[in-house]
C-alpha cells in the first residue's frame, strides 16, 4: 500500500524543516534565505506525504468494496489534475491512441471526422441525412468507463443472416438519438457519452453533412472517402464539399483551451487532413498555444500513401494547412518483422521509413522511437506511444498534479 514509502517521506520532510530552521538563525543573509526555501520545501514534502499516507492508511483497513471506492476516486482526482490534450483524427488510429491517453488524464477531447461515406456509417448517413456516426463510435468506446459488456454491445455487428446486415449497434444508436434530440447531432453524441460513462469528450469535427473529395495527379476526381483510395492514383489534394462547412464550437473552444494538441495516427487523408480543411480550423490550431504533436503511421496505405516517407507525410499535412500546425513528430523507427512485412506487401502496404532528418530540415522536432504493435495488425502500440507522448507533453509544458 506504500505505507511505508510515505512515512520516509515524511519523516524526511521533517529532517529537511529542522535543517532549514537551524540554516534561519545563522548570523548570514544569505543561509538565512536558503534556510526559509529549505523550510518551504519540507512543508510541502509533508503534506503531500501525509495526504498519500492517510489514503494508505484509509485504503488498508476498509473492507475490499469500499477499498476500490477509495481508489477510484483519488484516481478520478488524479486524472482530473492531467493536461488537456485534444486528439484530432479518425478511424482505428486515433481509438488505439485515446485508449492509451485516458489512462494519463481525463482532459480529453477526441476532435473526429465525420467523412466516413462507407460501410454502415455510409447506408445511415445517406438514408438519414446524418453526419458519419462510426468513427464517433469508436471513439466513445475507447474512452468508455463503462462495463465491457456495454463497450462490446456498441462495436457489435450484426450477421449476414439479418435485415441489419453489416450495421453496428452503436452506429444505430447514434442515429435513433439523433432522431430523439431532434435531429442535434451534437446533442446525440453528448448524451451518448454519459451512457457509455466516458473519460473526456468526444466531438465530430463539424456537424455540416460533408463529402470528401479528391483531386488526382492526372486531373481526375473521385467523391468519397471509401471510394478514394480505390483509384490508386497518386492524390493531388483533398476538399470538403460542401466547402463552406465549420468547425463545431466545442471543437473550437477544445483546441484554444488545450495544452497539448496530437494529430494522427489514421488515414492521412482519409482521416487525418479532412479535419484540418474545415475553415477556420488549422487557423485555430495554429494561433493555439498548446504543444502540437503529428503522430505519423507506421505502415503506408494503398491508394494513399504508397512509397510515402514520414517527412511525406507531415508535407502533405502542411501544404494542406499550413506550416505552424505542427511543433514536433513522432516517428517509428523500430523495424517490422519479416512475416508482418509478407503479409502487408499482398495490399501493397510497407513500413514507413523514419527519414528524421529531413523533418528536421523542415523546422520540426522529431521522436523516432519503438511504437510497434504487431498482432493481427501492424499498429501502434498505444502504450507505448502514451509514454512518448506523456514524456513528450512534461518536456514541454510545465504539467502540475
């Protein structure tokens, strides 16, 4: 219970007291001054330790169920105490970040796209005239505080043998609160929250019924995020249509209040860059004072990314918004076991090369470290990547618990 480890540490603080009265009644100016700073830091070291230690003491000697109560709320207040980070994105990539994230602090706001034009997300949207409700899910799920059954009820699928064919439950749970509130997608997405008891916010980046659209190297267009990697045409640019959508305010007022801002991991421009073309929002990002962060992929992407190097990747984000949108990257530079590499090499997918310097040249801090996750997929570990971030974030920013 570290009962122990505290009482040092208190008794240390009080060492560290007596020695600075003894430092205060010395006939020097100067010891005098050193005395009272080392006063200060006693106190201080003793009433943080006796805090710890009375929770210790609590913690011991309470039955097990009240013993857990204990440790969730000074967990609660712990987290309560963590940056605010706001995660911009979408897809798989920034799920797997935000369930690594909400382990550090509950100041989160995931900022996600609402572009999805396939699978389940596609049919609803188009039948109801509603902004992508998946990678909303998704999102919700990770930062859920709720019991796993209810997190596993919102990712379920329902079988070929049903009307429901392909559609999520929380996809259409998403879609009948929207209906219930009125037709307030925002409002939908709150209430959901609280349902799922979640760690954070979860915001769509704008709630105008957006199609993402590409511009080809060869002059062509294709309309819809699940049809554009298909073309397998290298991609020009990307834009919104309509164009003249707007952030949602909680998005604006989450990126101004913020103390850390993480761009990606996920689709570069599927995912990543859709959030950033929305008018107004890489201004804000960029007049933000908080530290901006790109997480860039570990693996390319066929129909998007195919021969891309990491400094690829932040030029692509930067010429679609603009050069201030990014302070630092993290980069994987940990190599890809042969057999994963095999198997990604059938969808024409290869690890991204860590080409540090280059991103340097640019002006840009650079992470190169161990991210890898390689299971089923190649992904990022969200463990791993937290840490980076979390030493990333106190490197800085100066962060008080």
């Amino acid at each position: 219970m570290g009962i122990k480890r505290w009482l040092f540490t208190s008794f240390l603080g009080i060492i560290i007291v007596i020695v600075g009265t003894i430092l205060t009644v010395q006939p020097y100016r100067f010891v005098n001054g050193f005395g009272f700073v080392w006063i200060i830091c006693g106190v201080v070291v003793i009433v943080l330790s006796f805090g710890k230690l009375i929770v210790s003491l609590i913690t011991l000697f309470l039955p097990k169920g009240e013993r857990e109560l204990v440790n969730i709320l000074y967990r609660k207040r712990y987290l309560e105490r963590g940056p605010k980070i706001v995660a911009i994105g979408g897809g798989h990539g920034l799920s797997n970040l935000l369930s690594g994230l909400k382990e550090y602090t509950s100041n989160i706001t995931a900022i996600v796209t609402v572009a999805d034009s396939g699978g389940s997300s596609g049919r609803l949207r188009e039948e109801f005239n509603i902004v992508a409700p998946g990678d909303i899910r998704n999102c919700l799920v990770a930062l859920a505080d709720a019991p796993a059954l209810m997190g596993e009820l919102f990712q379920f699928r329902f079988s070929k043998e049903s009307q429901l064919q392909g559609h999520n439950f929380g996809n259409l749970f998403l879609t009948a609160m929207v209906q219930v509130t009125g037709g307030d997608f925002e409002k939908a997405v709150k209430e959901s929250s609280k349902i799922l008891a979640i760690r954070g916010k979860v915001v769509p980046s704008t709630v105008t019924n957006v199609h993402l659209v590409a511009e080809y190297v060869d002059g062509s267009f294709t309309e819809g995020e699940a049809k554009i990697p298909k073309k397998n045409v290298k991609i020009k640019k990307i834009f919104l249509k309509p164009q003249d959508c707007f952030p949602t305010q909680e998005a604006m007022e989450a990126i101004e209040e913020a103390d850390v801002i993480v761009l990606g991991p996920g689709s570069l421009y599927t995912s990543v860059i859709p959030n950033l073309i929305i008018q107004g929002m890489p201004e804000a990002i960029a007049k933000s004072s908080a530290f901006k962060v790109y997480v860039c992929n570990v693996m390319t992407q066929q129909g998007e990314s195919e021969g891309f190097c990491a400094s690829d990747h932040v030029l692509a984000i930067v010429a679609h918004t603009n050069k201030d949108i990014i302070d630092a990257c993290i980069v994987n530079n940990a190599e890809v076991p042969q057999q994963a590499q095999e198997r990604y090499k059938m969808e024409d997918q290869f690890p991204v090369k860590a080409d540090i310097e280059k991103i340097r040249e640019m002006n840009y801090k650079v992470v190169a470290t161990d991210l890898l996750s390689v299971n089923n997929y190649v992904r990022h570990d969200s463990v791993k990547l937290t840490k980076i971030l979390i030493k990333l974030t106190e490197a800085n920013r100066v962060i008080r618990r």
